[in-house]
C-alpha cells in the first residue's frame, strides 16, 4: 500500500489513482536559459523513481514534463551572449535530454515547450478574463489570487498577511524564497522594442512563466492529474500560481497528489545558478564517477530531505554502491542459468517495496537489500536460490537503475 505526503494538506494519504488503467503526472521541468546542474537533476531523478515505482507496482503511467523557454530569464541571458533565445534555448534542451539519457532516466511521454502552447495560453487567459479574475492593466494581464477560494493551500500561505492596497508584479520571476503578495502577471503586452512576441486574438505580446505549465498541462490532460511533481522552490510564486489558474477554467482539481523535492546542498548553500555553485555531470564524470554512481548519489536519500554535496560525501555514498555490486555479482555467477526460486525473490521484493510505499523511501529501501545481501553466506547459498536473488534485483533495478 504506497503512502505520500500531500503537500496540498501536508498529510500522509494512501495513494489512489485519479485513474487505475491509466495514471497521468506532470512534473516540472527546467528552465532552459541556461544547462541543468546536478541540483535540478536531484529532483528529475526523484521524479524519475516516482514514475518507475508506480510501473513496477503494475501501473501504466503518462507522464509530462515541461521546457519553460520564453521566460524573462531566457530573453535577458540571450541579449547578454547577444545570441536568437530560440538558439539558446533548443541547445539546453538538446544537452538536457542527452543527460537524462545518461543517467537512465525514462524519456516522459510529453516534452512541451511553452513556446508551442501558446495557443493554449491565450485560450485560458481569455477564460479567466472573462471570468473575471484577471484583468487588463496598462497593456498587461494580471491574475487576482483573491478570487480563487484556497489561493495558497499548497504552501500553507497566511493570506490574513494579504495586503489591502492593491499590488501587481510584473516580472516572471523574482530572487529569493519569498512570496509577492499581490496580483500576478499572466501576459506581458508587447513593448516597441521587444523582439519575442506573438500576434495573438489577445493581441501582440507573449505569455508570462505563470501562465506557462498551465498552458502545457491544458494541452496535453483533460482531467485531475494524480500527481504533481516539483522541486521546494516550485513552492513559492509558481504552484499556487498554477493551480489558481487550471482549476479556475476547469470545473475539477487539477491535482489529487503534490509531491515536492528538497533541494541539493554545497558548502550549507542551495545549488543554484544564481548562486553560481553549480556541479555539472560531465563535472563528476571527469572525476572518475560512472553514471550509475552519480544516478544512486542524487537518488541515495528521502526526497524529502536537503542532500548534501561534498567529495567525502559522494565517495563514501558511492563506496556503499560497489560494495553491494561486489556482492551481486559473486551472488550472479552462482545463479548461472538455474531458475530461481521465487521464495528468496519474493522476502527480497517485499522489503524492498515496504521502504519503497513509506512515501518514496529510496535510502531505506536500498539500506534493506543491502543488509539482506550482505548477511547471506555465500559459499552455502544454492544455485536456485542464488538465481531468486538475480532474479529480485533484476526486477528492483528496473526501478532503481543502480545495479547491473
């Protein structure tokens, strides 16, 4: 019985399908201005367990994950390397899907970029125009978070904090763990000298980075998600946004599950580009790291908990790994080509999937193979039983991607 804890409610519910054939999860995806570092691919990879586990518990999933393009941060870094942002962008976009091809990491269903939903965009801020809970100012579209009952659920904001003054926010983003309380911007009217913008019923312009998943969701689901993935950060400025928006227009919830990703950590400090304390993969290949490695540091841990990055830290996370593929492999080549005998693989897959269903336990789950495996005596372990333990891993590994 998997478990999760619910951000929106910050409770720990057993986890039931919007849909028991078919489950449907978008998960944030990056901000292509400029190459993901090993801290975005911490919460990839965590999405990337969520989707895998519900396959191996015998689920179909479908899953959507999102290139935010044509943001504020997009244009500014694109006029800085004096460079077409489109140039930047499908560049990122390339290197990204390369490296979660590296670290085996399935390719989701949809890959939309917001550029393609424009569309969409314009569709839904129409709605919500005529709906009445956005509004033209000065050429721009703002959304009026007091007109959606629950604004703020999913953080837990304390909207008696709102401020009685009215305030609009017109950038995209802004620095910090924060929260704008006022109104926000969902379409950025065009201004003379802009050279990214689109002829649109709504006229010229192009859609602001809150209206961007949204227009990406719209176009691809026409019903409740059951899951929502995201990093902490999403947390602030940007779910609340983008649930505000979807459930205004559609007349059900956009998300029965909202899972969160803590950050990766250097030096006590968030890795970030703002920050500019970023670690690449290609960083950790040339220090000798093999993919699997990498792939088991940024997984080795509860989601929901701040991962630390040091050398000492990934050695001794990575030592851990070899030790336990040492002892597989002696396990492998007693099993040769024996059939296994299911009751060995069955104790393996069972405490493996009790870690697995306490919302996402990866660190205790891999910790339980690892106890089990490094207890066995293995010049008495039979030929068959050798082969259940092959033949478990197997199976666990199709979720993991760590061991063989």
């Amino acid at each position: 019985m998997l478990t999760l804890l619910n951000t929106l409610g910050k409770t720990v519910e057993r986890f039931r399908p919007v849909d028991e054939k078919v489950i449907n999860i978008f998960t944030c995806g990056p901000s292509v201005y400029q190459r993901s570092h090993i801290g975005n691919f911490r919460t990839f990879l965590f999405e990337d367990i969520v989707v895998r586990y519900l396959e191996y518990l015998g689920y179909t999933v479908k899953r959507g994950m999102n290139f935010t393009d044509i943001e504020d941060k997009a244009l500014k870094e694109a006029k800085k390397r004096q460079q077409n942002v489109t140039h930047l962008t499908e560049e990122n976009i390339r290197k990204f899907i390369e490296e979660i091809d590296f670290l085996r990491m399935k390719i989701p269903d949809y890959l939309p970029k917001a550029s393609d939903a424009i569309d969409q965009a314009v569709e839904i801020i129409s709605r919500l125009i005529d709906l009445k809970v956005a509004y033209w100012n000065r050429g721009n579209v703002y959304f009026e978070p007091l007109k959606f009952p629950g604004f703020g659920e999913i953080y837990g904001l304390d909207m008696t904090r709102w401020p009685s003054k009215k305030r609009r926010f017109h950038r995209d983003t802004y620095p910090g763990m924060r929260w704008n309380l006022g109104d926000f911007i969902l379409w950025h009217g065009y201004k003379k000298a802009d050279t990214v913008y689109w002829d649109t019923s709504i006229g010229k312009g192009r859609p602001s980075w809150n209206i961007q998943d949204p227009s990406m969701i719209f176009k691809h689901f026409d019903e409740t998600l059951s899951i929502y993935c995201g990093g902490v950060d999403n947390l602030f400025r940007h779910h609340d946004y983008t649930r505000a928006i979807l459930e205004s227009v559609w007349t059900y919830p956009m998300a029965r599950y909202w899972l969160h990703c803590q950050h990766l950590y250097v030096n006590g400090q968030k890795m970030s580009k703002s920050k500019g304390n970023m670690y690449y993969i290609d960083t950790l290949l040339k220090q000798g790291y093999e993919i699997q490695e990498i792939r088991f540091f940024l997984i080795y841990s509860h989601y929901r908990q701040k991962l630390h990055y040091s050398d000492e830290n990934m050695r001794s996370v990575v030592e851990r790994l070899k030790k336990f593929r040492r002892i597989v492999r002696t396990i492998e080549k007693i099993a040769q080509q024996t059939n296994p005998d299911t009751r060995v693989s069955q104790r393996l897959k069972q405490g493996f999937g009790e870690k697995m269903d306490n919302d996402l336990d990866v660190r205790a789950a891999f910790n339980e193979l690892y106890e089990a495996l490094s207890t066995i005596n293995v010049t008495t372990l039979g030929v068959s039983e050798a082969a259940g333990i092959i033949h478990a891993l197997r199976e666990i590994d199709g979720v993991l991607k760590v061991i063989f």
